[in-house]
C-alpha cells in the first residue's frame, strides 16, 4: 500500500513537473512569438517610412517637372509672341515705307494717286511667290475651292472697306482726329475680342487704351474739325478695321489650312476684289496712259513692294493667330511710332510737337499693354503649373 501510495505521489509529482515545464515552454515560446512580432514591425517601419519617403520624393519630382514643364510650355509660348509681333511690326514699317518711297518718287508725275491699283500689283506679286513656292515644294496647300473662298471672302470684303473708308476719312477728317477714331478702333476691337473670343481684359488693358486714347485727343485739341460726312467715314472705318480682325481670327479657326494657304487666298481674293475698284476708280487707265510710270525703277519698286507684301500676309496672320485680334491691333497703332522716327531721319518729314507728344504717350500705353500681357502670362502659368499638380 505505501508502494502504492508512492508511486501516486511520484506520479503526482511528475505531472505537476510537467504541467510547470509544459507551461514554461509555452510562455516562452509566446515570449519568443512576441519578440518576432516586434523585431519585424521594428524591421516594417522603416521600410514604410522609407518608401513614404521614397513617394514623397517622386510627388516633389513629378510636381518639379510639372512646372518646369509649364515654364518650358510658356517661354516657348513667349518666343512665339515676340517673333510674330515682331515680325509683323517690320514688315508693317517696311511696308510704308515703300509705298512712301513710290508715292514720293512718282506722284508728281501723276494727276491723281494709284493707291488701290498699288494694292492690286502687290497682291498679284504675292499670289505669283506663294505659287512658285508651291511648285517648288517648298510649301503645301490644296488648290482653289470655291467653298473655302466663300468662307475667307469676307475678310476680303472687310479689308476693302477699311481700304475705302480709310482714304475717304482722310478726306474729310484732319490727321489728328483720324488718330483718335484710331485708337477708338482698337476699343471696339478689345470689347470684339472679349465678347466673341472670351479674351479676358484685365485693368491694365483698359489703362493702356485709355492713356493712348487720352495722349491722341490732348495732340488733337488744337486741331479739331467735325463734319457729319467726316463722322460718317470715320465710324464706317471703325467698325470695318475692327470687322476685319475679329473675323480674320474666326476664318482661320473655320478654315483649315496652312498659314501660305490663307496667304494664296488673302491675295487671289484681293485680286478680285480690288481690280475691278482700281478700274472704276479710273486708276488703272491712268496708270496705262502715263508713260513715265512704265520704267524698270518703277516696275522693280512694285516688285519689291509685293515681295514685302507677300511676308506682310503671313506675319499678319501669324501675329492674329499668335497674339489675338487685340494685341495685332495695338501693334498697328505703335508700329506709327518706328514709321515716324524713320519717315524723319529717311524723308525728312516734319515732326511737329503734337507728333513728339503723340509718340510718348502711345510709347506709354505700349509700355503698360506689355506689361499687362506678361503678367497675364505668368498668371496662366502659374495656374496650368496648380492644374497639372
């Protein structure tokens, strides 16, 4: 019995042992499965922190690029700007010049003018070069299409009636105040531009038209003459120049074609147009019945003359594309201040006080429709630089 007895205690004993050790083994082992769990969060976090970082950095280089993108984006844009008003001011002053040249050289002799029949001359010329530059492969567009000529045609319409009303204006209106009706186009061609284009006009903008406006009738106030029939011709003039852009900037968005297309066009319409006027106009006989215009000087200038015509079509349209119908505007009314100071130094043409006074303030309001237009810029970048982000 006492054997019994202990043999039951040792076997007692021997469980207790076991059920310690069993549960020893097992809390150490949860110890050990604890600290696996730690070791590997502590080996998760700085994964996680590293690839936070890691993501962090691509945001900021992404963002980077973006706008350093924007900027690539908008100083091309800028490069673009400036070539096309540039461009287009030369050929602008160019062109005066050289039909200031012929009329000097040759109006003497003439009892009358040639104006329209020079535009006439010019526009062949130009039809001839985009043509043999065509042949040549040297540009592409598709040949004649009565449907795209009916679209472009009142570009052609508008431009003879600003042709027409201009000289008739001249006619009946003093220098001064054709200055001023000038600069009112330029007005009407902004609001044109706003409500048809959704061309935004910032405070600037109105400060520019408004110091140019302002400085054309303070030259003016000395010289002021008012007709009804002056008023007439003036505000036909107006509302054709102004015409005449706006819708230069919907054809060219309606019709597509290249840039030495609309050129073709521009010139085969003008054509068209502008003969059969130079006829009525009696311009073309006196041009055949005045045998000292039929020399090679006068031939050769005329050459010339649709040579610069030719590149002044292109940079007119360039610069509306480019710019807008506003900024091609004010390009027209300044490119007035390079045609004065050269007509001076080249013609000796007299600039009255009123004229030095005029090219301050038009300089002026160059200076502030500028800086308008680069703040807008940086504006638009900014906001495509947040957009892209």
């Amino acid at each position: 019995m006492s054997t019994a007895i202990s043999r039951s205690s040792s076997s007692s004993t021997f469980g207790d042992e076991f059920f310690v050790d069993t549960e020893k083994g097992s809390l150490l082992a949860r110890n050990e499965s604890s600290l696996n769990v730690e070791s590997r969060k502590s080996n998760e976090r700085p994964r996680a922190e590293s690839s936070e970082m890691r993501q962090s950095k691509n945001d900021s280089r992404q963002a980077t690029s973006i706008d350093s993108t924007a900027a690539d984006r908008a100083a091309k844009k800028g490069g673009k700007v400036v070539f096309a008003a540039s461009l287009y001011s030369f050929c602008s002053v160019s062109m005066v010049l050289t039909n200031k040249s012929l009329s000097s050289s040759y109006n003497h002799l003439l009892d009358g003018d040639l104006n329209v029949l020079l535009v006439v001359f010019q526009a062949v010329i130009a039809v001839v070069l985009v043509e043999t530059c065509k042949v040549l492969k040297w540009v592409e567009y598709p040949s004649f299409d009565l449907k795209v000529a009916k679209i472009w045609a009142p570009v052609n319409i508008l431009f003879c009636a600003m042709l027409f009303t201009s000289m008739a204006s001249l006619q009946h209106n003093t220098v001064p105040m054709v200055t001023i009706f000038k600069n009112v186009t330029n007005i009407m061609t902004c609001m044109g531009d706003y409500y048809l284009f959704n061309t935004p006009v910032g405070f600037l903008v109105i400060l520019a038209f408004g110091v140019m406006l302002g400085g054309a009738c303070l030259a003016a106030i000395n010289d002021v003459k008012v007709t009804g029939l002056g008023v007439y011709w003036m505000a036909a003039n107006c509302v054709s120049t102004a015409g005449y852009v706006l819708y230069m900037k919907f054809a060219m968005k309606r019709v597509k074609l290249s840039k030495f297309g609309m050129v073709f066009y521009n010139n085969i319409l003008c054509t068209f147009f502008l003969f059969p006027a130079s006829v009525f106009l009696g311009q073309f006989s006196l041009f055949v019945n005045s045998p000292a215009l039929h020399n090679y000087d006068y031939f050769s200038k005329n050459i010339f003359a649709g040579f610069i015509g030719f590149f002044l079509n292109f940079a007119s349209l360039n610069c509306v594309s480019q710019t807008g119908p506003t900024t091609y505007a004010i390009i027209g009314s300044l490119n007035k201040i390079p045609t004065s100071l050269i007509g001076w130094f080249i013609f000796d043409t007299v600039i009255t006080s009123q004229t030095w006074f005029f090219i301050c303030v038009s300089m002026t309001g160059g200076f502030i429709y500028s800086y308008a237009k680069i703040k807008e810029s940086g504006k638009s970048v900014r906001k495509s630089s947040v957009a892209g982000s």
